[in-house]
C-alpha cells in the first residue's frame, strides 16, 4: 500500500540554525501539507501546496517557513533560522483526487 | 465558539463496551468530514471519513447530523487495542484547510 515518507525521524538543532524536513508524497496524489503538533497539543496546519504553489498558509507560517517541491517526488518544509518554541512533530500529508488525507510517520524536531 | 470541538476525556471504558464520542463544528458550510485515530507519539491514521447517510465499518460507525452540526463516532466491542486518540477532523470551506480537534482520548481496561 503506498505511503507518505518523511526523513529525518529525529532532528536535533541549535537555536537559529536552519532545518530542511523532507516529505515523499505517496505518488499520484497532487495536494501536499505540512502540520505542526507541539507535544500534548492538538495538529495545527502549516501550509498546503498544490501545482508547484502555496494555495493556504495558517499564521504560523510566517517568512522564517518555506516550502518546495524541487522534483517530481520531494516535499520540503525549510525552517530558516529556528526557535525553541519551533520544537514540535511535523508531520506532512498527501492527499489525491478524493478528499481524505495521509500522513507521514512525521518528524521530532528538537530546537536546544 | 470553537471551529472544532471535542470533549478531551479520557473515557475509560471496559472490553467489550460500546462507547460514543462527538465532535461539534462551527461552519454550517463545511462539506468534508472524518475521523483519525492518533497513538502517542504517531502520525494520524484516517479512520473513516463521514458521509451524510452515515457509514459503519466493522465495529465502526460514523454519524453526520448537519442540523446540530455534530458528527459522532461509535465504537462497538472495543478492543484493548482500540485505545488511542480520536481526532475529528472538518475542512474549512472555499479553503484547502483541514481543521483537527484536540482529540478525544479513549483508554480501553482489560
């Protein structure tokens, strides 16, 4: 059954330093998110991206995010200078034609 | 109001009971909803999406009432294994977004 990829599982960083996430999409769908869940908090949506373009961002994506779809098969989320309060499980979805979204297994990104 | 809501519990509930959880929303407009299920520390995991005449798999049934705006989701002889977060999930409408509730806790007691 095909399924959403994320790397990496784990990421740890320092305080400013820039993190890239990387997503694969399960293959023929056309509509990409990324969600953001602070621990013991509920998923917040980030952005949704769709024919090579932001279509939504939420107010939590402000111009420290970015995201890009540099080939045909990867989905990044680009965090230019991080927070502690960035710390949190992202976690990016794919969604095709119908309605329902998948998730990927997410990644821990751990801001020190 | 919020967009989304839930009622966080937990519910504890024995093997074997049935147990009912609801989610209301805000926009009367909103076309598309579902349920997601969350274990500590993963990704969501669609468990149905609900339709206006309701659906049921297994011992899953989803419910939509437009009129109170709520959507229900019950669980028939729960199983240990069904214990986990319940998230209710509905789009907001003319947008690409997706709203989640906090999530319904469920732990099921052997």
């Amino acid at each position: 059954e095909p399924e959403v990829t994320q790397t990496p599982s784990h990421q740890v960083t320092q305080m400013g330093q820039e993190v890239i996430l990387r997503c694969v999409p399960i293959s023929n769908h056309l509509y990409f998110y990324w969600y953001r869940q602070i621990l013991g908090q509920k998923v917040e949506f980030l952005v949704s991206f769709y024919n090579n373009e932001i279509s939504e961002k939420s107010e939590i994506f402000d111009d420290q995010f970015s995201v890009e779809r540099p080939d045909g098969s990867n989905f990044t989320l680009k965090i230019r200078s991080t927070k502690l309060e960035d710390s949190a499980m992202y976690f990016c979805a794919s969604k095709g034609q119908s309605y329902e979204q998948y998730f990927g297994p997410g990644t821990r990104l751990t801001v020190t | 109001r919020k967009e989304v809501e839930q009622d966080p519990g937990p519910f504890n509930v024995p093997e074997g009971a049935t147990v009912a959880f609801n989610c209301t929303y805000s926009n009367s407009a909103s076309q598309s909803f579902f349920w997601y299920r969350q274990d500590c520390r993963k990704e969501p995991k669609l468990l149905m999406s609900v339709y206006s005449s309701g659906n049921e798999d297994g011992r899953f049934t989803a419910q939509l009432n437009r009129a109170s705006q709520y959507i229900s989701l019950l669980i028939r002889d729960s199983k240990l294994s069904d214990s986990a977060t319940y998230l209710c999930v509905v789009n907001r409408p003319g947008t690409y977004k997706y709203i989640f509730g906090t999530g319904t806790r469920l732990k099921v007691l052997a």
